[in-house]
C-alpha cells in the first residue's frame, strides 16, 4: 500500500515502518495513526513478513500526539475517542503480532511516541536519543499502554518517579534500567539495528511468536499455569519444520536455514 504519513519497505523478511512526519518529529496526526493500524494489520496479515522494525525519519522516533492536529468540524477533541479508535489498537496490533517488533529509537521518544517503542519486544536506542514522559507537563495522564509499561520495566517507585517529574531518560539511564536492550553509537546506529532484525528474520519465527505469548503470560498468572502453557507449545513447536530443520543441522554441525514455520 502507498501511504502519506509512513514508509513502508519488506526486504528478506524485515518489514521496516518509518515514521515519516519529519518536520514535526513524528508527531501523531490522524493520518498516522490510521496508516500504523494498516501497516501493522498487514505485518499480521503477511507470512513474508518475519520481523517488524518501527522507527523514525529524521531526528525523532515520535514526539506523541500531534497538539495541532484538531479534530474535524472545529470541535473539542475527545481523549477518550482518540485512544479507543486510534492509539489503543496499535499497541493492541504490536503486542499481539506473532512475530518480533523492533523498536529503532532513532531519536527522542516522547508521550505516545515512547508507548509505541515500549510496546515493542526489543528497543535498540540511538546514544543521542532520549526518552520523555511527556504527559504530565500538558496536565495529562500516561496513556497508550504506558502506565503498564513502566510499572512492568520500572517498579512502581520509579514508575511513579518517571510519570509525575517528567524528567527525560538519557540512552544510558534507559540501558541501565531496562527499557531498552541496546544503546548504540549515532554512527553505528543504523547498521546495528539491521544486523538486529536480520538476525530475528532469519529466525524461527513460530517459537519468537509463542516465546513472546509464554512471557506476556507470564506477567500475570501462576507458575502451574505457566508449566502447562510450556507443555502445550513445546509441543506445538516441536510438530513445526523449524524444529525438525534446527535438530537436523545440528546434527550435521551446519548453521540452520529456519522458513518460520
């Protein structure tokens, strides 16, 4: 599909999704948020592709929602509407997409903008980026999944720390906290972000999607629970052609060729 407000390009199994609001730092319109619904439906939808990278053009990942962006018609904009119909499923399309989601923070990440990269399975943050609450500074909530991403990577102390001061993140304060997976070099940014999806597209897609199930469960159940889950997708991964591939290529002391099925 041709979209306005994104980049979209599927190569080798990486389908990368480009914010592409520049001059206003990948802030949310509309427009944007009806195109990333698209995009990630059809990342869903697609079995070539095998890894979804999200990033940004130019400086920013995302500065949020769009504040200039007013509602058609000149009316008040409904906050609640914006999140069920707009930002909402998106981090519903990313949380439950079988397949990794890498976050590329090329850039600051702020408001909804940082929902969307923490909504994704792994965060690779450039060492000039940062990461900002946002919300609180225009007398707002953390929304978009945020309040339980940062309780879940945080602990409620810091959470609490993080949405009331509004104080942003620094690429190695995130690192040490565990937002993020990586910090990179500005220089060695891009080059290591496509080493990283190349890596998980020529995986075994199947078990990152069962993988990425198994610890989403795991955030909020039992361990007996959890020991039943495993048995039931082990055995699923285990009937698949990536395992029968993985066990034969060991045996033969080669490197496995996974198709992600």
């Amino acid at each position: 599909m041709t979209y306005e407000t994104i980049l979209t390009d599927l190569t080798t199994g990486i389908y990368t999704i480009t914010l592409n609001r520049p001059d206003s730092y990948n802030a949310c319109n509309e427009q944007l948020t009806n195109e990333l619904q698209s995009a990630f439906q059809f990342a869903h939808d697609n079995d070539e592709v095998r890894c979804v990278v999200l990033t940004g053009a130019g400086k920013a990942f995302c500065s949020g929602q769009d504040l200039k962006d007013a509602p058609s018609g000149g009316g008040k904009r409904s906050l609640k509407d914006s999140l069920e119909r707009r930002y909402n499923p998106i981090i519903r399309l990313i949380t439950s997409l079988p397949k990794p989601v890498i976050a590329g923070i090329n850039g600051v990440a702020a408001g909804a903008g940082l929902s969307l990269a923490l909504a994704c399975d792994v965060r690779i943050m450039n060492a000039s980026a940062k990461l900002v609450e946002a919300f609180i500074g225009i007398a707002l909530i953390p929304d978009s999944g945020a309040t339980f991403f940062y309780t879940k990577m945080l602990g409620y102390a810091k959470a609490f720390e993080f949405a009331t001061l509004n104080k942003p993140i620094a690429a190695d304060e995130a690192l040490s906290l565990g937002m993020v997976n990586q910090v990179l070099h500005p220089g060695a940014f891009a080059e290591g972000l496509q080493a990283m999806a190349k890596k998980y597209a020529e995986g075994p897609t199947q078990s990152y999607g069962y993988v990425k199930l198994l610890l989403q469960n795991a955030q909020s159940t039992t361990l007996e629970h959890m020991l039943e889950l495993e048995a039931e997708y082990q055995q699923l991964a285990g009937e698949s052609h990536d395992y029968t591939e993985g066990v034969t290529a060991f045996i033969e002391k080669r490197a496995p060729e996974f198709l992600g099925h």
